[in-house]
C-alpha cells in the first residue's frame, strides 16, 4: 500500500535560503558583530495546513515588547505545495490498467486525493505597542489555491535523490482538487482555482518581566470568522487562545524563544488544539539572523481512513500533531525588517508538502 504522502526534502529547501543570504547581506543588513540591540527571531508565520486552517493557530512571536509607541506594519507571501493522498496499492487490479503515462484513471484520482494543489497566501499585519508592556496586534489573509508548477520540480528531486514519491507518481500535474473529510462529520472539498478571505486574528501580549536575558510574557487571542467557509478558509466559528512566551538570550549571538498555547474552537466541530514553538537563533551579524524553529501543534480534526506511518505505525489521517520545520533568515535594517524561510514537515507528515515565506515589515511611532 502506497504510503499517503512524503515532504519534499528540505536540501531542496536550502537553495533559495543561500540566495537569499547572498540578495540581502549587501544592501540590507548591519554587517556589524551583534551587540546588546534586541535579537530578531522568532520567524512568522501561522499553520496554513488545510486540515488546521479554518480554524486558529498561534503565529510564533517575541515575548519582548517593542519600544512605547510603535507601530509595526508587515505584508507575507505564502508560497505552498499540497499533495496527499488516501492510502491505496497501484497494483490492485480495480485500478488497472493505468493511463499510458503510467497515472491513474482522471476519476480514480479524484477518489483517492485528499489534498492536491498549489496555493499563494497574501498576509496584512499590524502590531501596536500601545504601552510599555502592552502590544496588539491584528493579522489577516486572502488565500488563492490553483494547480500551480511545482509538482514536476518535486518529483524530480526526489527521483533524483533516489527517494519515493510516495505515489505522486500515479497522479497527474498541476491539479486542484481536495476533498477532506473527519470522523466528526467536518469536510470540505472543491477544485479548480478559488479565491477566498480568511479571518481575521486578534491578539494582545503582555511582556510582564523583562530582564537582560531572560523576558516573559503572556497572551490572549480572539479570531472573528471573516473567511470564507465553504473554502475550507474559515470554520465560520470564533476561536480563543492563550498563551506563554519565553526568550532567553544567554550569548549575544544566540537566541532561544518558546511559546506554548491552547486553542479552544467555539464551533464548527473543531477540537481543542495544544500548541508548541521552539526555536533557536544564531545572530550572524547585526542586522541578519539564520533561525531554526519548530511548529508542534495537535490537530482539530481527525480523518476517516486509516493506514500506516512508518515511524507511528497504524493512524487515521489528519490525527497525528504536526510537527513542522522551520529553516529561515531574518534581517533588520533600521525601521525595514524582512524574513525568509523554508517549512515542511518530515516527522509525522501533517503539514505542507513544502511552503515558502516571504515576509517584510515597517515600524514607526
């Protein structure tokens, strides 16, 4: 039986980091050492996982406060490749015989996908340091799914590397088509391209203690259902969240951040969700950052079929928590700050194939 899906290996991933290591350090970074200036990280970003994405996820964030008075401005542009699919064996002869390409018949295809598609995310947001230890902040996306370009780049590099498709080989290219169904009776599913808002996420941190090393804060957030539900963008349900975050800065060039959080959906048969962000800052330089951070989140809904993980054996799909790499760049360059990173999930699976982020913000008071 074909596994249902495999990320995209992330060496793949690190050609774009180095270019942009070499676009950005000429022109828009402090080539100076680090100092005692705050450090960047933690990298954005929310879960943008089709299974977690109508309903809320924390974006990792600094328990640090930015200096009284500020107002920082950003726009993000997510960049992901979707592929998963039901658990089936190619030889089994009620999908015999295959297409002369070597695919899948056009309607088995159809039944056996639970995600196939390209998507680009457009993200505004804003972050107010109303106080001094008091900061809002405000997000929100319009997303585009469509068949995209990447499929072909895929399956090549993990040819090349000499490692399974994991059936993405039976399937054809440049598809959009989901169909994504739970035991909970959640589903949701559609094809072609489609453009639809997402909701909008509210948050306030309060930085509590803020020492030379070690700072803590606490936060709260409130999601307004303004996404398009029939989508899959929005669960059509208000979400809460709370949250702990920690930054300890023990070494002028490295930089360690945490922040923990539960979800809890008001609706729209979504479970309560726990939330886990480690990560880990190397400060090059003074204005440029090379950042590793995970994304362990449990998820809101658990799939019907069953099949084999192989590392957690026997599981149903979408059940296990994701647990999702980050691998990015983040510079600042007086009120200019921008970041880069690479994200996929090579443990259990739960995330998308493969995802870049590009992000760039303005602050001001």
């Amino acid at each position: 039986m074909m596994p249902r899906r495999i990320p995209a290996a992330l060496p793949l991933a690190m050609i774009p980091v180095i270019a942009a290591v070499l676009l950005f350090i000429p022109g828009t970074v402090n080539a100076a050492p680090p100092g005692d200036e705050p450090a960047l990280g933690p990298l954005g970003g929310r879960n943008v996982y089709a299974p977690h994405l109508p309903w809320f996820s924390f974006t990792a964030d600094s328990a640090a406060a930015l200096p009284a008075g500020t107002i920082r401005t950003g726009t993000a542009i997510y960049v992901l490749n979707e592929f998963s699919s039901y658990p089936f064996d190619p030889e089994d002869p009620a999908y015999l015989p295959l297409e002369p390409d070597g695919r899948l018949d056009p309607d088995d295809q159809d039944d056996l996908t639970a995600m196939d598609y390209e998507s680009t995310i457009w993200e505004l947001s804003i972050d107010w340091q109303a106080m001094p230890a008091w900061r809002f902040s405000a997000d929100w996306r319009l997303h585009a799914r469509y068949g995209g370009y990447l499929d072909g780049v895929i399956e090549w590099w993990h040819s090349a590397l000499g490692v399974s498709n994991a059936g993405r080989e039976y399937f054809s290219h440049n598809r959009s088509y989901w169909d994504i169904g739970s035991s909970t009776g959640t589903s949701w599913s559609g094809e072609g391209s489609v453009v639809g808002a997402g909701d909008l996420d509210l948050q306030a941190v309060w930085s509590f203690r803020s020492g030379p090393k070690l700072i803590l804060a606490a936060g709260g957030a409130f999601k307004i259902p303004t996404g398009r539900k029939d989508g899959g963008f929005s669960s059509g349900y208000p979400d809460i969240g709370a949250e702990f975050l920690v930054d300890w800065r023990p070494w002028n060039r490295w930089a360690f951040y945490l922040n923990t959080g539960i979800i809890i959906p008001f609706g729209g048969e979504g479970r309560m969700m726990g939330q886990f962000i480690p990560a880990m800052e190397f400060r090059a330089t003074r204005g440029l950052s090379i950042l590793v951070q995970m994304n362990i989140q449990t998820s809101p809904v658990v799939g019907i079929e069953e099949y084999i993980h192989p590392i957690f054996g026997r599981s149903t799909m979408f059940a296990l928590p994701q647990t999702d790499i980050k691998v990015g760049l983040k510079g600042r360059s007086g009120r200019f700050g921008w970041q880069f990173y690479v994200e996929e999930d090579p443990l259990t699976w739960e995330g998308p194939d493969i995802l870049f982020f590009f992000g760039a913000d303005w602050s001001f008071r």
